[in-house]
C-alpha cells in the first residue's frame, strides 16, 4: 500500500530550498562528456529521439527510467531503472541503495525531463552531485541551474529541443 506523496513531498521541498547554496559549474553542451537524464517509462517513446541525438554528437548517456506498473525495463546497460514496487519505500522515497547508485554515476550535466509529481526522481536529481542541472520548471520546481517554463501546449521533445539549444549557447568561463 502507497500513502499520499506528502512525505517525499516534503522532502523535496526540504532539499530544494538547500540547493542554491550547492556548487554549482556552467557546463556547454560541447564541454559535457557525459549527461545524465532522468525521464518516466510512460514517456520512453517521446524521450529515446532525444536521447539518440545525444549520443550522435558522441556524448556518454546514462538514463534514469521510473518505472511504474509492470512497463518492461530497458536491457542497455545505459539505462537504469527505478522500479515504483520494488526501489521506493511505502513514504516513496528512493532506497538508500538507489541513491548510492546514482551517487556514483558521474555526470557533468543532469537533465531532469520528469512530469510534475514525480518526486522519487526530483528526490534523486537533488540528491546527485553533478554541479550543473537542467529541467523543465513547474510550479514550486525552481531549484535548477537552467530551467525552462512550461506552458500546456509544449511537448517533452520540444522542450528536450529547447534545453539542447541553450546548452548550446551558454558561454561558460
């Protein structure tokens, strides 16, 4: 049995409110080596064009795929699931062990393209040391390095698009 999100909810809020004070580093789309994207199963068909795009201009892909329901996970070893049943606690926080996992992926930009109300991964975005992060800004989500707004009509490829082109021309020193 799964309890409301108020919980995880409060931990994210908890951990975002801390994160403007983290270290952070501008890091160009050309200047990255490896980028990590943390996205849900249900949007997998949206997300793995974006993610070929990536990889065609030779940048190390690593996806973390949330995983709801009995959706099959995928058998790359690039991508790494988080199972609902299994990887999160009753609270819906994300097992100690997950999060060392994701502890030691290096990456030198994490993408975060998770809808709202995914706060298992929003808890593991936080939680990742990587010193630049980019996501799409909801309400109350406002804690990334470059964030985009939303509007109803955008869609994840689009936004996906967007992020791309201004990782493209941020100037870092």
């Amino acid at each position: 049995m799964r309890l409301t999100n108020y919980f995880i909810k409060k931990k994210v809020q908890s951990l975002a409110s801390g994160a403007a004070s983290r270290k952070h580093e501008f890091c160009t789309l050309e200047d990255a080596g490896h980028i990590l994207v943390l996205y849900q199963a249900n949007d997998g068909e949206l997300v793995e064009p974006c993610l070929d795009v990536l990889r065609k201009k030779n940048k190390k892909v690593q996806a973390c795929v949330y995983v709801t329901g009995d959706l099959a996970s995928e058998t790359d070893a690039s991508y790494i699931p988080v199972h609902a049943k299994k990887d999160v606690s009753t609270w819906l926080v994300p097992s100690d062990a997950v999060l060392e996992r994701f502890r030691t992926i290096k990456a030198d930009i994490l993408i975060d393209i998770t809808r709202p109300g995914c706060y298992a991964l929003q808890y593991i975005a936080l939680r990742h040391p990587s010193a630049f992060k980019v996501g799409i800004k909801y309400p109350g989500q406002e804690w990334y390095d470059l964030g985009l707004t939303v509007t109803d009509k955008d869609d994840i490829q689009y936004l996906f698009g967007q992020i791309l082109f201004y990782l493209r021309s941020i100037r870092a020193k």
